[in-house]
C-alpha cells in the first residue's frame, strides 16, 4: 500500500491554489456584466431599487422583462436606458 504524507507546506499550497481558482471565479462574475439578459436581482442591484419598485416598473411597463418560467429577465441595454434617464431610481 502506498502512502502519501501531506506536509504544511502542501497544504498551505493547496490553499493558496484553492483561494486563487475561487478569486478568478469572482472576478469573472464581476466581469460578465456585459450579458444582454439580466435577472431582478442583478437589476435591483444596478438600479439601487426595491422588489415592490422592480414590480412597479414591470406593471406600468416601463422597463421591459420577459418572464420564463418563474423567473424575469430584463435586456441589459433597457436598464441601462434607466439609469442615464434617472427613471425608476426610489
């Protein structure tokens, strides 16, 4: 039976491999804002708004979303109409 032994040093290894893979994922989902779809999460995020006034906007038709299965989606490029007009920001 072979056996391997682990030193600290492998270990501390590990973990900075393990840190460094988990900051790449990170970044790399800061990073693809550039999607054409969001979901109501993200755009409350970017709009700075509430679920109510996220719901608000959908009723009166003012940001545009199509719903799939129980969840909505909103074009990039509509939200981003949002904020450069100042619309929707309570």
């Amino acid at each position: 039976m072979l056996l391997d032994i682990l030193t600290k040093e492998d270990l501390s290894q590990f973990k900075k491999e393990l840190l460094e893979e988990i900051r790449q994922i990170l970044t790399k989902e800061k990073t693809n804002e550039n999607r054409e779809w969001l979901r109501s999460r993200e755009v409350r995020k970017k709009l700075k708004i509430s679920p109510g006034t996220l719901q608000n906007l959908r009723i009166t038709g003012t940001l545009p979303f199509k719903k799939i299965g129980g969840s909505m989606y909103y074009r990039a490029s509509d939200v981003d109409k949002m904020m450069e007009g100042g619309e929707g920001n309570g």
